[in-house]
C-alpha cells in the first residue's frame, strides 16, 4: 500500500461546508490495490454470502466497531488507527464490473459496508461506492447496504434506478435516540437526526428503507428502542432488526477505555450487564450465540423490541423478496459504457 497524496487543485474550493462539527482526528489515506472487490461470507448466521467494502477502516469511530481487528491485518492499530488511517480501493467498480461479467457470477445479493460503513466521508470525494452502485444498476444486480450516513441521500436518483429494475434495501443503523449520547459513542457519525432525515427521504423516493438497532449495549441503550422504532417507523421503514453488542478481540479494550471516559458513571453497569446477559462473559464467538443474549434480562430486551416494532407499526413481513433480476449488457449496450 501507498499513501495517497495529491498536491494543491488550484481550481478546486477550498471552502467546505460541516454538517457536524469537524474532527480532530488527522486522516491517512492508502490506496489499496486488491484484485478483488467482493468478499465471501462463510458465516452461517449472517443471511448474506456476498458483501463489497469499498473502503477499509471507517472515520465514523464508532467505539463498538466489530471491525476494527480486521485493520490489524493490515499492520495498522485497532484504536484510533482504523479511525484514521482509511484505505481505499480505487479500481472497485472495475473490479466489481468483471466479477459480474464472469459466467460464475449468478446475480446473487451484494451487501454494501459488511465491514465498514460504504457512505463514510471519504466516499465524497472519492464517489467509489457510488461507481459500484452504477455496475449494479447496469447489470440490474440486487443490493443491500448498511449505513449511517446521511451523504447515502446524494444517491437517491441512482438508488431508484436499482429499486424499479432490480432490487435495493438501505438498512440505517440507529443505536441511540440522542444525539448528543450517540456523539460519544460514534464520535465522527452523522447525527441521529439526520440520519432519520435520510430514511424518509429515500422512504419518499419510494426505496425500502430498515433500521438497524446495533448494537444494543444493556445498560446504555437498550431503553431506546421503543422510540428508534417509532421514529424509524415515521421515517417509512418497513422492517427493523437488533443485535446485541459483540466486543471480539481488541474491540474490547477500545470500547471499555471509551467507554469509561464517556460515561465514567455507567461503565460498571454497562459491563455488568452486558456479563449478566453473555453468561457472565462479555462476548460471545460462537455462530447463532454472538448476535444475540441470553437469561432474564435479555428476554425483557427482546420483549421491548417485539412490543415496540408492533406498537410503531411495523409489518410482520415487508413482503420483498429478492426477484432474479440479473443480466448482462450485450453487444450494443456495452458500447454505450
């Protein structure tokens, strides 16, 4: 890998415009030069077997990122190094273009940001997830993604594309009801506010929208989630899904160090809680174990999200499968890209 570096664009602004307040954080950036874009999914509890990343670390920081070891790979830290040290695929939509145009590709669901979030910051400049999005709509490949980001708004046009020729469905990941709880944990993630924005805008554009309410952490969010689903609801989500919180390898350590310094009077009963709910453990590994809790307390949680997605009106099943849309352009039409 090589850092990217670019000297000055004379006919390029240097006026920019925060929808939140900027971060202190100093951003690396790497270019990475994989050969292949899509990942496999061999886990048996995830209902997806192919995911895209087109960046790997992720600026939102979020403390719980399940992600993070995965940037130890790469030589970097698991702490404030998958904060800021982002990688880049630049060639991924053309990597993605070939893999569709392979006679093995069946035109099975892509899930964008399986690992880290597809719409973060970088993507503005970079339009990568973008690109990737544009090779799905031409060869009318299903797709799936999972963000927080309120740039993802930038793509509604595109996104209706997929909805009316292929299929789509944008999960947005909302924790927490408060924005000012939520910057603490997601330092550097669009507010909660605008991410509901967000879902009701692609909501009224006519394209499935769902929340995520992950992670669930006992002892600090778990009260939110009557209101995320009500106000999900309102924002036109159709469907709603939680997880517990999962703190594998060194996510734990970052996570309680955050943990303790945002919120110093809660620490002893988030862990405590979180212990009550993983058998006295504070994670789980095991497949169809690790989404999920267990014991008296965990049930209460699963109670609050069944009686609250019926309460905001959620619909036992959104009804949308995946059709079999896929095709590849032909002769003419692959003159015209």
């Amino acid at each position: 890998m090589r850092t990217i570096a670019n000297p000055p664009n004379p006919f390029e602004s240097q006026h920019r415009e925060w929808l939140d307040p900027p971060s202190q954080v100093k951003l690396h950036v790497y270019s990475d030069s994989t050969r292949e874009i899509l990942s496999r999914n061999e886990s048996p509890d995830l209902p997806f077997r192919w995911s895209l990343n087109p960046y790997r670390g992720c600026f939102h920081a979020c403390a719980y990122c399940y992600a993070r070891p995965s940037h130890e790979y790469w030589g970097f830290g698991a702490g404030t190094d998958f904060d800021s040290k982002i990688i880049v695929k630049p060639e991924a939509a053309a990597l993605l273009r070939q893999t569709l145009l392979k006679p093995s590709w069946k035109g099975e669901l892509i899930v964008f940001s399986g690992n880290t979030d597809c719409y973060q910051p970088l993507e503005a400049t970079y339009s990568l997830t973008r690109a990737c999005l544009e090779v799905c709509a031409e060869f009318r490949n299903p797709v799936g993604i999972i963000t927080k980001a309120a740039l993802i708004v930038r793509d509604i046009e595109l996104l209706k594309r997929l909805h009316e020729t292929a299929w789509v469905q944008v999960y947005f990941s909302v924790p927490f009801v408060d924005d000012a709880i939520a910057r603490k944990v997601e330092p550097q993630a669009p507010s909660i506010t605008k991410r509901l924005e967000a879902m009701a805008a692609l909501s009224k554009a006519g394209i499935a929208t769902a929340v995520s309410i992950a992670p669930v952490i006992p002892g600090l969010n778990e009260d939110d989630i009557p209101e995320i689903l009500r106000r999900a609801r309102e924002a036109g989500a159709t469907a709603a899904t939680y997880a517990l919180l999962r703190l594998s390898g060194n996510v734990e350590s970052v996570f309680l160090e955050r943990m303790a310094e945002a919120f110093p009077d809660r620490i002893a009963k988030i862990t405590n809680r979180l212990r009550e709910v993983r058998g006295g453990k504070l994670t789980e590994s095991d497949f169809f174990k690790r989404h999920q809790g267990q014991g008296t307390y965990w049930n209460m949680v699963e109670q609050l999200f069944e009686i609250g997605r019926k309460k905001a009106g959620f619909p036992e099943d959104d009804g949308r499968p995946i059709p079999y849309t896929f095709r590849r352009p032909g002769p003419e039409q692959g003159l015209l890209f």
